[in-house]
C-alpha cells in the first residue's frame, strides 16, 4: 500500500462513520430509557447494515450522563440507563480499530443550554486545533495540546484526559504510563507532529477534544482524523 491509499483508506472509514453516525441520529437510536449498552448493541447492528462491518474491538460506544467525563480508555464501572436532558457520547473507535483511525461525535439530549453550548464548542475547538496544525509545520504534540488546553479554559470548559488525539493506527492507552508519549497529542510530546514514522508513512493525528463541564459532571467529544490529505 503506497502513501496516497493509505490516507484515501483512513478517509473512506471516517466518512463511513459519518453515514452510521447520521443515520443514529435519523433513527433516534439513541434513547431516553435504553442503556448505554443496548445502544451500543443497536449502532454495532446498524454498522453492519450500512457498511458490512461485523468486526469490532470489546468496548461500549455509547456512554452517557456522568459516563461522559471519564476518557475514552477507561470503561464506566457498570452499565447506566440514559436519562432525559443526558449528554451522550458516540464514540465509534471499536467499529472502526480495524482500518486504523477513530471518530467521535456528541449528542444533546433535551434543551439545557450549558450542554447545548457544549455541543457547539466541540467542534470550534476541533476547527482550531486544525488550523494550528495546518499553520505550523513545526508544531510540537506539547504545543497543540498547549494551545487547546488554554483555549477551552477560556471558553470555559476542562480540556478532559491526558491527552488531545493520537497517531491513526496506534491503540490509545488509558495509561499515560504505559504509553509513547511521541505518539500522543499531549504535554510529554516535544517532537513536530509533522513527520515520518520509523516504519516510513508519513504521520497521520486523530484529534480528540474531549471537554469536560466539572462542576455540571458532565462532558462532550468530537474526534475525527486531524491531516489526511
């Protein structure tokens, strides 16, 4: 596989989730009165309907309510029913291990305009980071983490987890001690985010935002691939 096949195969799976995500939405699968694992269940189906895709990595793809401040890497200790007026995550990274990339999405469910702020922030602070990323050739996983870290205290929210994304193709690890910082979007990254793998692909970033509203206990994400153009 050359280069440019790569980065087509990292789109098409992303755009692939987009069709899935929209279609969740469309359906209202998401629901008032089902558990995060049966809505799991029901997107894991609906994968499979839309796009063949049957194999998947464990791990619920929806989490809701207080679930939704936790990182993505640490499981909710139980399973939780979802309640009126809930933020809930759609985070497809289990559909989607095997063609190496991720994507996230957040869902309001009611009219509580905190949340509903949220929801809009999600994506202005992916567009930031993107145009950061896009600015400067030389920009350090320790900078752009930097960058949005500070920009989300201004807008009021908690830059949520130990890190703002990660290589396409690596695992995320829940343990920032059990992983390579250089593959990470985060503070212990000093290396450009501008470069090539040891293996000879040009790097390639999933941006994860993942804000957190600490005094509310509740929290948003939207990660999608970051270059792959």
């Amino acid at each position: 596989m050359d280069e440019r096949l790569r980065a087509l195969g990292l789109v098409e799976a992303q755009r692939g989730a987009e069709v899935v995500f929209a279609e969740v939405v469309r359906r209202g699968l998401i629901a008032v009165g089902s558990s995060d694992y049966e809505v799991t269940d029901r997107i894991g189906d609906l994968a499979g309907e839309l796009l063949g895709t049957r194999e998947r990595r464990p791990g619920r793809i929806v989490r809701s309510g207080p679930h939704t401040v936790l990182p993505y890497g640490e499981e909710p200790p139980a399973d939780r029913v979802i309640a009126a007026g809930d933020t809930v995550i759609a985070h497809f990274g289990p559909l989607l291990a095997p063609y190496g990339t991720d994507f996230a999405r957040t869902v309001v469910l009611g009219d509580d305009p905190v949340r509903l702020r949220l929801r809009r922030d999600l994506p202005e602070l992916f567009a930031a980071g993107l145009a950061a990323f896009h600015l400067d050739p030389g920009i350090t996983g320790r900078q752009l983490y930097g960058e949005l870290r500070a920009l989300a205290a201004q807008w009021g929210w908690k830059l949520g987890g130990w890190h703002a994304g990660h290589l396409a193709g690596e695992t995320p690890a829940a343990n920032p001690m059990c992983a390579r910082a250089d593959a990470y979007v985060g503070p212990e990254n000093r290396r450009p985010l501008h470069r090539t793998t040891p293996g000879g692909w040009r790097a390639r970033w999933i941006l994860e935002i993942h804000l957190v509203d600490e005094h509310s206990g509740f929290g948003g994400t939207y990660k999608a691939l970051l270059d792959a153009a």
